[in-house]
C-alpha cells in the first residue's frame, strides 16, 4: 500500500481521525460536560491535595504520525547523500545547537528550549508509540493506562468552572482514543474535546430556542426528581446528581468559562503571530485555556508521517502555509515568546514531541520510514532550564550514544514537574493496587 501524503489526516495506517468523545446536543445543560463532573465527584471524594511543584499546568504539542529528528532538531549535515537531509542548518545562538533552516523562529528562541536528542524506544507502531509516550507504559491487552493528562487532572482535584484536561482539536492521538484518555481512572479523567476548528469550539453553546430561563426550570424538575429517586434508591449516582449538574451549569453560564475558548477576543496581530494554520490555532487557544486555569492541554498536529517526499512536504514548497516546517516554527515560537511575555512560562511547561524518530536513510520516494530507536523531544517553561542539548546520537543518526532517554523517564519528569508522585500508588481494575509508573528516572539535566 502506498504510505499517504503527510499533508492527510491520514496515517500509513489507514488510521483517520476522528473524535471519539461524542458529547450530543447539550439540550439538558450540556449532558458531556455533566457526564465529565459525574464521574469525578466519585473519584475525588478522598483524594489528598496535590504537592507543590514547578509547574501548575503543560501544553503538549503532539506530531501526529512521527517528526523526522534528521530533519528538524537533529541534522547531521557531514552524513553520507542518502542519510543527510535536503535542508541545510542555521545557527540559534546556542552553541552546539543547529536546527533546520525551516526552523528560523524556533532558532530565535531556543534559549528557552531543552533539547532531548536522545529519545529512544522499541515500538514502531503508530498506536503503541503512542500509547508508549503518553502514558510511560508499554501497552499491554490487560488494561489500559491512564494518559499523562489524565493522570494530571485527576491529580488537581475537583472545583473550578474550566476544565482540567482539555483536547485539541481531539482525544484521538496516534489513532487511538485510549492513547490520551483516562485508562483505568473513571472517565471523568479524559480530556474535553474542542471539536475540528480550535476557532469554534463545541458544545459551548446551549442549542437554538433553549436559554438560562428555560434551564432553570428544567433544573428544578431535575430536583424534583431527584427527591423522588432518593426515596427509591440512595446510591452514589442519585446522591451526586446535584453536584455535576450544579458544574456543568456553571462551566456554561460562567462568562470568564466560555471567553477562555473564544479566540475572536484575541487581536488580528496576535493571531498572526501565531500563523494561520490550524496548530497555530491550537496553540493560541492553549495558552488561553492554561491561562484561564485547564491544567493540560494537549496540541494534536497531524500529518507528519512523511513516508515520502520530504523536501516537497515539510517546507513551504508549493504555497505559503503548505508545509509541516513553517506552520508548526510560527507556532510554537509564539507559545513560547507570547507565554514568557504574559509571565506564564515558568509556571507553564511545555512539551514538543511525537511517536518516534525516522529512519537515518531516505527511502526510494524521498522519505523516511519508521524509526523508534532515536527521535527528539523540547521542553521549555516550568521550571527547565533552556539553551541546553541532552543526549547525542551517534554520526547517522541511527540510535543515542549519550544519555538515552525512554518514554518512562520522559513520562515520570512531566509528572514530576507538575506535582504528581510517579511513584505512587492508585486503584487499578478490580480494586488492585497500581503505581502510576513501574519504571523511568527523573532526567535531572533540565533542571
């Protein structure tokens, strides 16, 4: 099967995306949001109160399908012809630091920037690199693990009108849902979903011909009936009812709620800024959500499973704004510029990462396929140290030769960093005890 064009949704796969957090009409006051709060009045009745730690919430920017290290943060431009790539380096003002010359606004700002050049794993599988990455566990058909954001909201405890783990523009990274859901926490702990277009979020409109004075009217039936129910059964459901209804209803009558998804109050030259791309959207938006309180937003940036014809794909070749390279340097170089001016970046850690690397040498159609054993992460905000490289690969780019960093370590310093204990121990299927990870080290070189 010819491997798709890494300007489609679609993965070599055959995996589309699509949104797998079907959250209805809202008719009764938005039932998926009511839904979230239902189930996290359960799970949170005994939770402790999160820790102090460096950060207070993550944007995580996702390059769905896989980003080639060789071709972006780690080129070896004194390579052999069919392993070096197309695109020549420039300088960022770091020494020992040289990026893709389609990176010219990410250079500019790499002294906030950790470079991790020595990311490494064995699973070359879209969904299970994903899942790997996302959760610091080597998927297993026991059960599914909570992904990081998951594992963050349930760690922030209940209260507030914003959402704790939020989507963009879905839940459905690497192709599967459970990938950035909750796993074996109660659904609650998924991520909201803000629909295709981060410039108009769902679901946060009550529908056509329903307003607040009608809903009032449907919340006291809702007591009523909930006064009879109790009479029939006093079981947790009926006695929370109250409760996730009382948020859902605020998270939608709440003004300061609803702006923080808004991107017209934004200005025409800060959108710009960002690019006119979709993940330059996503971006802006995260920094409106953790701005606004979320504490986990998680960028999904499609189309990077460049299976061929990496130098007509990745940079501006055929149009302004049809290439992976220029959108995604407009966009997270403005995350960074634009949360450090706004005072948010040291309380704000920001993640930059995908599945896996690609293979050191270019296919016969100009690409490069798979390759887990080395890839790239940047970290930046909360409380990393910038302008520094971890790790090395060796002269091809094939695996690290210096610091190898996994899925787990990575996993267990984002945690780390926003106050969750790795090391601690949840309810798991059936009431068994489960840490939140059996393995990974904190990569102490950030800090």
């Amino acid at each position: 099967m010819t491997p798709a064009s890494p300007s489609s949704s679609r993965r070599c796969d055959g995996i589309r995306r699509r949104d797998f957090l079907h959250v209805g009409l809202l008719t009764n006051l938005g039932l998926s949001v009511s839904d979230l709060l239902r189930w996290q009045v359960r799970a949170m009745a005994s939770e402790p109160a999160r820790k102090t730690a460096h950060a207070t919430s993550c944007i995580l920017i996702w390059l769905d399908g896989g980003p080639s290290h060789l071709d972006t943060f780690d080129l070896k431009p004194d390579a052999p012809a069919e392993i070096r790539s197309p695109f020549t380096t420039i300088p960022t003002g770091i020494a020992g630091i040289h990026l893709c010359e389609h990176l010219p606004r990410t250079a500019k700002v790499m002294r906030e920037v950790a470079l991790i050049r020595s990311l490494t794993h064995e699973l070359g599988n879209h969904d299970t690199g994903a899942r790997f990455l996302l959760t610091g566990h080597r998927p297993t058909p026991a059960f599914e693990h909570p992904s990081l954001g998951s594992l963050i909201a349930h760690g922030a405890g209940p209260g507030g009108t914003m959402p704790p783990y939020v989507a963009i523009p879905g839940d459905n990274v690497g192709g599967q849902s459970t990938a950035a859901r909750a796993g074996y926490l109660p659904g609650a702990f998924s991520a909201f979903n803000v629909g295709k277009d981060p410039g108009r979020v769902r679901d946060l409109d009550l529908p056509e011909g329903v307003s607040f004075d009608r809903s009032e009217r449907r919340r006291d039936l809702l007591h009523k009936l909930d006064a009879f129910a109790r009479t029939v059964e006093d079981a947790p459901p009926t006695r929370n009812r109250d409760a996730f209804y009382q948020q859902a209803y605020r998270l939608l009558s709440s003004p300061e709620a609803r702006g923080a998804f808004d991107l017209s109050q934004e200005s025409a030259k800060t959108r710009a800024r960002y690019g006119s791309s979709r993940v330059g959207a996503g971006c802006l938006l995260a920094r409106r959500l953790v701005e606004a309180g979320s504490r986990f937003v998680t960028v999904v940036d499609t189309g990077w499973d460049t299976h061929q014809q990496i130098a007509r794909e990745l940079p501006d070749s055929r149009f302004p704004g049809s290439g992976k390279l220029p959108s995604l340097d407009h966009a997270y170089a403005a995350l960074l510029t634009d949360l450090r001016e706004r005072g948010l970046l040291d309380s704000t850690l920001v993640v930059l990462l995908g599945e896996f690397g690609r293979t050191p040498k270019l296919n016969a159609l100009g690409g490069r396929d798979h390759w887990p054993r080395a890839g790239f992460a940047c970290l930046a905000g909360g409380g990393v140290q910038g302008g520094r490289v971890i790790g090395a690969t060796n002269a091809l780019g094939e695996l690290p030769i210096e610091r190898p960093v996994s899925p787990p370590d990575l996993a267990f310093t984002i945690l780390k960093l926003l106050g969750v204990d790795p090391t601690r121990e949840l309810t798991g299927p059936g009431g068994r005890p489960l840490r939140i990870l059996n393995e990974g080290t904190f990569i102490s070189e950030l800090l």
